[in-house]
C-alpha cells in the first residue's frame, strides 16, 4: 500500500469526523426542524386537499345517483304511457 492511499483513507475520516459534527450541530438541527416543519405544513395541505376531492367525489356521486333516478323514472313512466296507448288502440278494434 503506498502513501496516496493512506492519505485518502485519512482525509476520509477527518471528512467523516467533520461532517458527524457538521451534522449533529446546532444549526444543522434547526435546519431539520425547518425542513420537518414544512413536511407536515405540506404533508396537513395535501390532507385537506384530500379531504375536499373526497367530499366533492361523495357530491358527484349523489347528484349522479339522483339523474339515473329521474331518468328511470321518466322511462317507466314513458313504459306505462305505451302500454296504456296500446290498450286503447286494442279496445279501438
């Protein structure tokens, strides 16, 4: 092994040494609460838009269930109107 490589093993520990403590400072955990706050600011957003898609869908689906109501309505209502023309003209002849 020659020196070259020596020295990058040691430049590599003093590089991992500095930045444990580079990570485990004061600043670098306020910067992981600032970064933690804005995850759940973005995390609690993305959980009200959720919730309002969800209501909104619940809407669609309401209001869906009630036009096929109506339009089931007016066709048995149309069956009944042909049947009764159809009784008519029977008693016609």
């Amino acid at each position: 092994m020659n020196w070259f490589n020596c020295r990058l093993i040691g430049y590599g520990f003093l590089l991992g040494t500095a930045g444990v403590k580079a990570l485990t400072s004061r600043d670098a955990k306020k910067v992981y609460t600032h970064v933690t706050a804005a995850a759940m600011r973005c995390y609690e957003s993305a959980a009200e838009a959720y919730e309002t898609l969800r209501e909104n869908c619940g809407d669609i689906v309401a209001d869906a269930k009630e036009i096929n109501r109506a339009i089931a309505e007016e066709r048995e209502l149309q069956v009944i109107e042909d049947a009764k023309q159809v009784l008519a003209a029977a008693e016609e002849e």
